[in-house]
C-alpha cells in the first residue's frame, strides 16, 4: 500500500520527538536506590523512598547537582533474599548508575555490598546497623549508628531505669537482632546486671509460647527484643496474654505504624533506640518535617529521615568531588565531616561508620514519645 505523503512528511518528526522525549529521560546523574517497597519489610522500603524521593525533590528544584539533575532509579527487592543482588547488578550493568542508596534491612545490605565492593560503585545504607555491612570494603558506607552503639544505648537505658534482670529474645535468622543482642548483653553484664534467659525464634514465626514461658519463669525486670516490626507486636502481645507484665526494650527495627496497630495496648510503655525523633525543636529538623507534611501528609519516620540524609549527603560528595566519577565520589563520600542530616551531624570514620547520637523513644497513647538522646 502506497503511503501518504504527508505521512512521509511527518514521520522524520515523529522520529526526532521520540528521540527528544528518550534522551530527556535519560538525562541526568544516573544514581540507583534498592529497597523492600513490597513483601515482609515494605513499610521500611517504602519509608526510605519517601525520604529519598523528598530529597531528590529539593535538590533537583535547586539546580541538581553539577548542573545536572540526579535520575533515581528504583528497584523493588520484595524483601526477599535473593532479590537484591539480582537488583543491583542491573543498576549497575544496565543502568550504569554511578552511586547506590540502599538497604534498610542489614541482610539484604550484606548481600548488596560485595557486588558494590567489586564494581568500585559507592554504595550508602540508609539504615542497615551491623557493624559488618561496612566491613565488606572501603565502598560501602552508611548514615546510620550501628548495632554495638545501639545494643550498648538500650541496656545503659535499663539500667538508668532501675533495672537489673534482663531476658533476652532473638531473632536467630538476622544479622541485625543477631548484633544487637550481643552488644546489649556484653554491656548490661558490665554494668552490673544479669541476663536471666535468652530465646531465639526464626523470622516468620507466629507462635512465640514456649520460648516466652521459659522467659516468665525466670522473672526478669525487662525484656530485651532486637526484632523487626513484622514480629515484635505479636511477641509483646502473647507475652501480656501469658501474663508478662514486664517491660520491652527493643531497636530501630521497631520503628513502624505496624508496632501499634498490631500491638496495641500490649506495647504501651515499651521503649526503643531509634535515629529521629519528629518532635525535635532543631530548625532543620523541623523545616523537613514540614516539608514532608506538604508532601505526603502525617509525619515523617526515622527510616524516611535516614532516606532523605542519604541522598543528600550523597549530593553533597558529588559537589564536593566536582565529578560523578564513582571513585572521586567514593573519596568524597569518605571524607564526610560534620555534615548536617537531620538525624544528627554526620561526620564518618575511618571505618565508614558516622559518629552520631541516638534517641529513646516509648510508645504513649499510640505514638512513639521521644524520651531522651544519647550521644556516643
């Protein structure tokens, strides 16, 4: 069939448009996020991306970076194992990004930050605390505390509060329950206390019974729980039903809606360590908040603020380094001082690790109360 001549005409247009319009979307600074946007964890991804996304946000409205705006590219791990390496090897063959945000879970981190190391791509955790993660090599950074910090913050606060009977219940499948339990229990022995029990479960557990019975006959004052949000509301709840009136203290793994409206009364007057407290009177901290309020509605969690730091502390490097070069930008990354986050002042040290407080929080009337901060 003969075609038009107009249509002739038209097509080399037509041609350009679609050549216009995909190297419009390919511009920018190429920089991958992997994160747990679904599955198990998703309340984690999908808080990070909020601060990473409000963050991209404000630096490409300021003129990017380098006179470039930053190109997110975001992949959805699931929470699975597994996933994540597959995610990250496409971002950096394919979509050749030239920095990483990612992951909350310490996990899904480790499995990460190998590919990362052997790429010669910096990569920033947002929120992954074992004092591993950083270990895998001099690419791999984070803009959080770690599990020794945070272990050792958590038992000095039961002592603080009078205690000196401690149990402890661990999740036996995670790096990160895995790491907290240590350090709170190296730290609560030194300050004078006694462990009275320790129980472990498996990640996906629903019946916590025979390990909390075990925790009740030794009558402890406080009980210890570095578990996720995806559990640590049904062991508090069966722990009340068995008639456990003590006290949880527990991490940042805690830090999800999901604590109180599984939970409920059970976990009133529990308490965790966490990254940010949202009723913070600094500045900074209070124009974030505002600024996630006009976006999104609600306030911003600590996984939403470690997001947002990561990526601007990223930004920060890249100008810094004057390049995106990935190994000027790693000794950019590297070099961090002082830097001010919402989370803290963040300055990193030589083994890629910030230097920064912590604060305690307890669940009051359903929300997380802040109760003090801790510094290092």
């Amino acid at each position: 069939m003969k075609i038009p001549s107009v249509s002739l005409l038209l097509l080399p247009l037509a041609l350009g448009v679609l050549s216009c319009s995909k190297k419009a979307e390919l511009a920018g600074i190429p920089v991958g996020q992997f994160a747990s946007l679904t599955g198990a964890q998703a309340t984690f991804g999908q808080s990070t991306d909020k601060g990473v996304q409000l963050a991209l946000e404000e630096i490409n409205n300021s003129g990017g970076v380098l006179g470039q705006p930053i190109r997110l590219i975001t992949k959805d791990n699931q929470s699975k194992p597994g996933e994540t390496s597959t995610a990250v090897r496409e971002l950096i063959s394919r979509d050749k990004v030239v920095a990483l945000v990612g992951e909350v879970a310490s996990g899904r981190s480790l499995e990460a930050a190998p590919i990362a190391q052997r790429s010669g791509i910096p990569m920033i955790t947002p929120a992954s605390t074992n004092e591993k993660v950083t270990e895998v090599g001099d690419h791999v950074f984070r803009v959080c505390f770690i599990d020794p910090f945070q272990g050792t913050v958590c038992a000095k606060f039961a002592k603080k509060l009078g205690f000196t009977r401690a149990a402890i219940i661990t999740d036996s499948a995670k790096d990160y329950s895995l790491g907290l339990a240590k350090s709170f229990k190296k730290e609560f022995l030194a300050e004078g206390g006694t462990i009275t029990g320790e129980q472990s479960y498996s990640g996906g557990d629903k019946d916590f019974s025979a390990q909390l019975t075990a925790i009740k006959s030794a009558n402890p004052q406080v009980v210890f729980l570095p578990a996720y949000y995806t559990e640590a509301p049904l062991i508090i709840r069966q722990a009340r039903q068995l008639g456990i009136t003590a006290p949880f203290i527990g991490g940042d793994g805690w830090d999800s809606p999901e604590l109180v409206s599984v939970g409920g009364e059970s976990v009133e007057g529990c308490y965790f360590s966490n990254h940010f407290s949202n009723q913070s009177s600094d500045p900074k901290v209070v124009a974030f908040v505002e600024a996630y309020r006009k976006k999104y509605g609600g306030d911003p969690d600590a996984m939403v603020a470690l997001g947002y730091d990561s990526l601007k502390l990223l930004a920060d490097a890249m100008k810094r380094a004057g390049t995106t070069d990935p190994s000027k930008v790693n000794a950019a990354i590297a070099s961090t001082s002082g830097f001010p986050g919402v989370t803290g002042n963040i300055t990193l040290d030589d083994h890629r690790n910030p230097t920064k407080p912590a604060v305690m929080l307890q669940v009051r009337n359903g929300k997380f109360a802040y109760v003090e901060t801790v510094t290092p």
